[in-house]
C-alpha cells in the first residue's frame, strides 16, 4: 500500500529515535512477497542490522550458494540478504571493516543504507549505477536515493554520495571512506530517461527535468512529424513532450489523463498486471483528439503492450494520425543492475526491427532518439554513462556461473517454483 496508509501520523508518533531508515520496494531481485519487504532487520553479534538496497547484484547466486554451503540459512528470496550474511561472515573487528568485506565481494550495483544501533552507513557501487544523495537538516544528515525527498522535509542537498564511497555517520560526525578499486564511472542514463523523478538532481546536480526536456527536443530534430499537436504518455513523457512540441513549433496538448493511483505499468512485476494496469491508468480526452493528426510522445518502449494499447484507445477516441516518438533508443537487451527487464524476449526492440514494431503497435509512424543524441543530451560525459539496455555492452561482464544463477532471484520465482 501507499506509505500514508502504512505509517500515519499516530504510528510515527509511537516511533521513538534519532535514527531511521526507509524504503520503497521496486522488485527486480526476489518475489514482491513479504519477506522480501525492506529494510531486511537482523540481530547478530554486532547487534541490531537494517538494511534497505536500491540495485542488484550479479552475482549474488553464486554467493548465496556459497553462504549456504557454509550453513548460512536465508529468509528469503532477495539478493540484498547475500549482504547481511557478507557481513555476518566477515571477520572484521569493526561493523565498518565488516561491511567493506561484504560489499568488496559483490559484484553489480548497490545503493543502500545500513541501520546499526549507533551509526547509520550509506554505501554506493565503485561504477556509481544508482544514484545516492547526501542531505543536511538542522544539525543532522539523511541520505536518500533522490533529491526530491529532501524538499519534504525542508533538507538541503549537499552531494552526492561518491561512486565507491562508504559515509559513517554518528551522531552529528560524518566520516567518509573510500575502500575499493576506482571504477569508470556507469551512472544508469535511464535513470534520466524514466526511472527518476523530475524534480530530482541525480548524479551531482543535474536536475532531472531539463535534461527529459532536452531529449524531446533533440527528437524533434532526428524525427519531425507533419501533425496538429503533440501529446504526452503522462506522467513521465511530459518533459520530452513538450521538448518536442517547442522543437516542432507544434501545440501541447493534454490527450491523455491519468489516474496518479494506479503506479507505474512498466514496472509491475506480472505481465498480467500491467496489461490490466494501462486500462486502469490512461483514459483519452475525445474533444482534444477527434479528427486530429498527433505526435504521442513518450520516454521508452520496452515491451510494447503499453505503446500498442494506448494508439489502440486513441484512435477510438477519434484521432486521425497516430506518430509515436520515442524520446530513447530501442531497449536491446535486460539490465541486470536494477531495472525489471530480465530477459530479451520481453523486450520487442531486441526482437524487431523499426518498422516491424511500428505495425505491431499500429501507429502511423513510429521514430525513436538516436543513442548519440541522448548522450549528447545528457550532463557530463558520455563515456560515464551505462548505456547497456540500449547496446547490449556491458560494464560488468557476468561469467557463465552468474548468468547460470541470474533466474534464482528473478521477481517471479516463488510462483514458478
């Protein structure tokens, strides 16, 4: 349920500390079951241990088959319990020492924040996959994955938490440490395209937004169309939309509504949900759209049910032309650091070509941005970005034991098993 729901103010009340730590699960590693629920909470020698990990680790199969051949007994499915075993494992004489040995044996991306009953740590992969912020408010830190949770509670966003950096925090006394192998970087460039939110700065202080809007433009240079208006997939093809619409000197408009209570239908763990999902959530606006020719502009199309329903309903809604504009390249191949896109039979772009994608979804014209004209969009450097959904290159190359092990932490495991 929604966080409101699950923590009212009179169950807030009843929380007494000065630490805390939170998350919000997106299942890409383990079922979306219970015991997958984060922070995973452990009592060890050490004493207490939270957990929360935004990410996913390639080789925690092979490591989990390791643990539990030395007797480790796991609770549940989710590739971030491998860290708290790591840590009980470690021989290490502080918690910190600990936990630079669990996470020196990982491989693939990590985010997180541990709970210990003294210090609060926070953690980020040497390649820097997902985001991590550092915030002050008053005398005190917080961490999160994005800014925006920051502006909640009137937080100031100091940095980020640096690629391979582990920060301690005590009290009011911050201490930073930097244990592993400097990495080139491979901050996830989809994070811009649909994962963050936009009125987040992610890795440093590019704010999200803009650079969303960036992309609608430069699609509108790669991929004109002869149409009335433009329209946005809401919520997140708004930026890009009216990137493009500025670039097109075309009017924006609002032909598609949203339920906001609905959640994101790309990220729902079961084929079935999401079918069922883009019903629930998009509703056309008929006297916007009858007898027009639009520009639907939305930020990706990864399996292509969403894109197909949608041109579906607009056209039933009275729409004369369909263009689908794509505001990213052709999704080519899975992540394997923390979005759900497992295999490459889900995703169409790995599996047709241009053309053929555009009669499956039945759009009039269908183009996509180019892969140089993201980058070239996107803060800093190219070469600092993953790009892998998008070129099938990896930065991480698994062995043949991890792509072996990859399907035991696969969201939907426990049904099919």
């Amino acid at each position: 349920g929604l966080v409101a729901d699950i923590y009212s103010k009179k169950t807030l009340r009843e929380l007494p500390g000065t630490k805390a730590i939170g998350h919000n699960r997106y299942s890409t590693a383990g079922s979306g079951q219970l015991q997958n629920v984060q922070p995973l909470s452990v009592n060890f020698a050490f004493g207490n241990l939270a957990l929360a990990h935004n990410g996913n680790l390639v080789n925690a199969g092979v490591l989990r088959g390791e643990l539990e051949a030395y007797g480790a007994i796991f609770q549940s499915d989710s590739d971030s319990e491998v860290i708290i075993h790591l840590i009980a494992h470690s021989k290490g004489d502080t918690i910190v020492n600990r936990v630079i040995d669990a996470l020196s044996l990982v491989r693939g991306a990590f985010s997180l924040v541990l709970l210990t009953d003294d210090q609060l740590i926070a953690a980020r992969d040497p390649f820097g996959f997902r985001p991590l912020c550092l915030g002050r408010y008053k005398n005190s830190w917080v961490v999160a994955s994005e800014t925006c949770a920051f502006d909640l509670i009137d937080a100031k966003f100091v940095r980020e938490v640096e690629p391979g950096e582990i920060i301690v925090i005590q009290g009011t006394e911050l201490t930073s440490y930097h244990p592993f192998l400097e990495r080139s970087r491979a901050q996830c460039v989809f994070e811009y395209v649909y994962f963050a939110r936009p009125d987040s700065k992610i890795f440093g202080p590019n704010a999200v937004y803009p650079v969303r809007k960036a992309f609608g433009r430069q699609l509108a240079k790669e991929c004109p169309a002869d149409a009335d208006m433009v329209i946005p997939v809401p919520d997140s093809g708004v930026p890009a939309a009216l990137g493009y619409a500025e670039g097109m000197g075309l009017p924006f408009e609002i032909g598609l509504t949203r339920n906001h209570y609905v959640g994101r239908t790309f990220i729902e763990p079961q084929q079935a949900i999401r079918h069922f999902g883009v019903k629930l959530k998009l509703n056309p606006v008929p006297e916007v759209l009858e007898g027009k020719r639009i520009v639907v502009v939305d930020d990706s199309l990864v399996r292509g049910t969403t894109s197909r329903k949608i041109v579906k309903m607009l056209r039933q809604a009275g729409a004369r032309e369909i263009h689908l504009r794509i505001s990213s390249p052709p999704v080519i191949a899975p992540c394997y650091y923390g979005i759900d896109t497992p295999t490459q039979k889900e995703l169409i772009g790995s599996n047709l070509n241009i053309e053929e994608i555009r009669r499956y979804v039945t759009a009039d014209s269908l183009g996509y941005l180019s892969l140089e004209g993201m980058l070239a969009m996107a803060p800093g450097f190219s070469h600092h970005y993953c790009n892998a959904c998008f070129t099938d290159n990896y930065p991480i190359m698994l062995t043949k034991a991890e792509q072996l092990q990859l399907g035991l932490f696969e969201p939907d495991q426990l049904s099919r098993s």
